[in-house]
C-alpha cells in the first residue's frame, strides 16, 4: 500500500514477507509493478540486486520532472553524470539512485536482470518509460494505444508475458 511506501518500509516488509519465503521455498520470483508499484520493483532490485529473476513495468513512475529532464538533456541515462553515490538511498535521493542504478545496466548489461516495459502512447510518464526504454535490449519495450490506465496495461500485460514466453521459454 501507499502508506508501505510513505512509512519507508516497503522493500522491507516486501522482503520479509513474500520474496525472502518464495526464494527460500526455490521459487524463481518475477515481481511487476504498474505506475508506483514500477518504482517499488526497481527501489526492490536496488535493495536486493540480483534476487530477482526478472522485472516487468507498466508505465513505471521513474522519477520527477526535473531529474527525467536531467537525464534527457545528458543524452540519456548512458551519458548522464548521476554525482556522487550517497552512503545509502534515502526519501530525498531515491530517484536518482534508481536511475544511477539503471545507468549501470546500460553500461554493463550482463548485471541487469530481464527488464520488461509497456507504457501506453498518451500516459503522463511515457517520457521516463522512454528514457528507460533507450537502455534496455531490442524487443523489450512496448509503446501501445492508451493511456494511464489499468486496461492499457492488461493490454500491455498480454504483449509483454507472450513475448516473454516466447523469448525465454517461461517466466
């Protein structure tokens, strides 16, 4: 719920209680998230890296106005100068170390888990899913007819896990 995020103890609590018992039990763990929950799986990968067997997003809150911006103008997340890594992510810092966190992937692919992301052509954070998207290997981005809505992303649901099927054979 929001108030996991407000309180700061999501990547916690999502840890404790459903991926740590999952991983234990030898389940491979795909988490997705849609809009904030987007934003919630990449503070998780963060905080876990590499737990994760893969990630999918549905038009993923990636960060305010002013850093997507940052980011667009350095040329994209490859060219972007994130600073100085703080000690630890934190309510002021977050966004940018999910994007320096990104900026990796691109940089050295083989650390990135399997990224899915849809977003729908009208949705209001169709400018960072695009950011994101330039990072992310051929075929793994999905632009479809819709905005920010539920029904674009169950669209986008059916696009991203026929092709993941296809492409790795199971989720």
């Amino acid at each position: 719920t929001f108030a996991y995020y407000r309180d700061g103890n999501l990547i916690q609590r999502l840890h404790e209680e459903v991926i740590g018992p999952a991983a234990r039990a030898g389940r491979r763990i795909w988490l997705v998230g849609a809009s904030l929950g987007g934003m919630g799986v990449l503070l998780y990968e963060h905080e876990h890296p590499g737990e994760l067997a893969g990630i999918v997003l549905f038009a993923p809150f990636l960060g305010d106005r002013r850093l997507l911006e940052e980011i667009s103008a350095a040329g994209g997340a490859r060219a972007w100068n994130p600073g100085p890594a703080p000690a630890e992510a934190t309510s002021e810092n977050y966004q940018r170390e999910v994007w320096r966190m990104i900026k990796t992937w691109a940089e050295r692919p083989e650390t990135a888990p399997p990224v899915w992301l849809a977003c729908g052509d009208e949705d209001r954070l169709l400018s960072g899913a695009r950011l994101l998207a330039a990072t992310l290997p051929q075929g793994r981005y999905f632009e479809l007819k819709g905005g920010h809505t539920w029904n674009t992303w169950l669209n986008g649901g059916k696009t991203v896990f026929a092709n993941v099927r296809e492409t790795s054979g199971n989720l």
